[in-house]
C-alpha cells in the first residue's frame, strides 16, 4: 500500500556570513550567458550547500523571486604535471533560475 506523500516547502533562513559563504561567486562561461536568454543565472557553492539554502541566499542578497535551483556536482579530475600526478578539486554548480520579469545582472559588485 503506498501513501502519496505531501510536499511541504522547506523554509530555510541562512545568516548573512551563510550567505556569502554560499554564494562563492558567478560562473561566466559561453553556456552560463546562454542560459540567461532563459532567466537563468549559474553560481559557484560549496559541496555542502543545499537547494533551499541556494534559493534563499539568491532571493535575500538580490531581492529576486526564485523559481527553480538545479546543482551539478563536478568531481575532480586526476592531472599530471612534469610527471607528477594531481588532482583537481571537486566542485558544485547551481543553475538558479528566476521568475519571468526578475534580472541580475552578475558584472556589478554587490
């Protein structure tokens, strides 16, 4: 017997250090600017960063209303250099992505 269960939102209030530890800094690269032709802006953050905590962060420092936040998490790759073998650090993504009428522009400082 399965039960439908209820999504309740999560409310998640991280303090003002929280968030910019958070929000680490924009990522500009060729397929970052073409998802902002779709409301979509992309963040650098930390492993241990969660979805509603990205979401809030984002809504709080630029006053926009969030629609959706989707994490990639990128392991690092094994580099070798004069021989000798390395290992690139692993890292997070989150691809926020806001409500139609909402902008950041990420090349102004806060």
């Amino acid at each position: 017997m399965s039960r439908a269960r209820s999504r309740t939102p999560v409310t998640v209030k991280p303090s003002r250090e929280r968030i910019y530890e958070i929000l680490r800094a924009p990522v500009v690269t060729e397929k970052s600017t073409l998802g902002s032709e779709h409301n979509q802006v992309t963040f650098k953050v930390p492993m241990d960063a969660s979805k509603p905590e990205i979401k809030a962060a984002v809504e709080e420092l630029f006053k926009v209303k969030v629609k959706a936040v989707n994490t990639l998490r990128q392991q690092g790759k094994v580099k070798r250099f004069r021989g000798i073998r390395g290992r690139r650090p692993a890292s997070k993504k989150a691809f926020v992505t806001l409500v139609e009428g909402h902008s950041i522009d990420i090349t102004t400082g806060i």
